[in-house]
C-alpha cells in the first residue's frame, strides 16, 4: 500500500528542493520529520508540511500504521518559470527567471514485506 503527497507550484527552484529530498529518501517517516525540522534550508518547511500531510494521507485514508512508514520515494519536478525583467543600465533590460517546482513524496508501509 503506498500513500502520495504532492504539493505544486512551490516558488522554489528544483535544484535547492532535491538536495533536501536526497537527505530523507528510504528514511522512515518519523526520522525525516526530525531531519527535516534540524535542517537549515528554505526548502525544509514545504516538504516538512508535504510529509505531514502524507503521512495523514496514509493513516486516514488506508488506515496505514504511522510508526511503520517509509518514504520510499521522493522525487522534484521543473514546474513553469516565471520570467521577470531587471532594468539595467543604459536601457538595457537582464531577464530573471524565477523557477518552481511540483513534488511528489511516496510513503509505504515498512510492515508488508513480512
């Protein structure tokens, strides 16, 4: 039984999510809520909430053991990038790309392989 959780449109660049993705992948649940609150990164607390949020997903919709979950898959798409003007000087014009991103977190029972 597998649990998702997806949160779209963060107004975050991908390359800064996947690196906190990658601290959390194959964790149980409840460690990678404590990595997650000691982790100094921007991208910390949206995955903190996603987590939570799938970790209720499992428990209330599968009736799923909350002490016996694993984020068995996690992984940080490219969402639409929102281009933005800069002024610079002599008339010139620079383009700032602000990224976003959609993530995906998979949580399963560490109890079905028995």
């Amino acid at each position: 039984m597998r649990a998702t959780a997806k949160a779209t449109y963060l107004r975050m660049a991908p390359r800064k999510v996947g690196i906190v993705l990658d601290l959390i992948r194959n964790k149980p649940a409840e460690e990678a809520l404590a990595i997650l609150k000691f982790t100094p990164r921007a991208a910390s607390e949206p995955i903190s909430k996603l987590l939570k949020s799938a970790m209720a997903n499992a428990e209330n919709n599968f009736g799923m053991s909350v002490s016996d979950l694993v984020v068995a898959e996690c992984k940080v798409d490219q969402g639409p990038t929102l281009k933005r003007i800069r002024p610079r000087a002599q008339g010139r014009a620079y383009r700032i790309n602000k990224k976003t991103s959609h993530i995906t977190i998979v949580l399963e029972d560490s109890q079905e392989d028995d």
